[in-house]
C-alpha cells in the first residue's frame, strides 16, 4: 500500500514541476540547494549510490535508495530513471512519509 503512495506521490510532483529527475537533474538541484529529498533507485550503480550518499549527507538533503529504475521512471511517465530530486518540501515530507513506513 505505501509503496503505491510513494509512486503517486512522485507523479503528483512530476505534475507539478516539483521534480528534477536523471543523474545530472538531480546532482544539480542537490547542489544548487532546491532538492528537498533524493530518491535513488536500489537498481543503480554502487559508485551512483556512494555519490549521491555523500552529496547529499554533505548539502544536508535526505536521501532514500528505493524501487526500480523502470518503477521510478514509470511513476515519472518515463521510460526508467536512476535517481530524481524533489524540490517542494510539502511533497518532499509527504514522500518521507511513506517511504518510512515500509
């Protein structure tokens, strides 16, 4: 149940413009100080997932490894994605939320 939430709640954010998805997007939105959450997928590279570890623990941006590429990309309307910034703190907590649930 919660992991469907957390797929349409990243729709929602797709809708509306919340998110910056793709390696670069997200890298950049960490670092410009917009993303409020990072959500990584568990299928990413090892050297993906240390990177985007330690950028965000070094900007203070909480950052989740969770779903598939094709999971993610799909609750996006893409064809797959290894990692997407959400840049509003509502949808970023609401996000949060459920993704501690599971």
């Amino acid at each position: 149940m919660a992991q469907n939430r957390v797929y349409s709640m990243i729709g929602i954010a797709q809708k509306a413009g919340k998110l910056a998805s793709g390696e670069f997007a997200t890298e950049h939105a960490v670092k410009s100080g917009r993303a409020a959450l990072v959500i990584v997928s568990d299928a990413a590279s090892e050297n993906t997932k240390k990177k985007f570890r330690n950028m965000c623990e070094f900007y203070e941006v909480p950052v989740y490894f969770y779903g598939g590429k094709e999971e993610l990309g799909h609750a996006m309307g893409k064809e797959f994605r290894a990692s997407l910034a959400v840049l509003d703190s509502g949808l970023a907590k609401s996000i949060e939320k459920n993704l501690n649930i599971e």
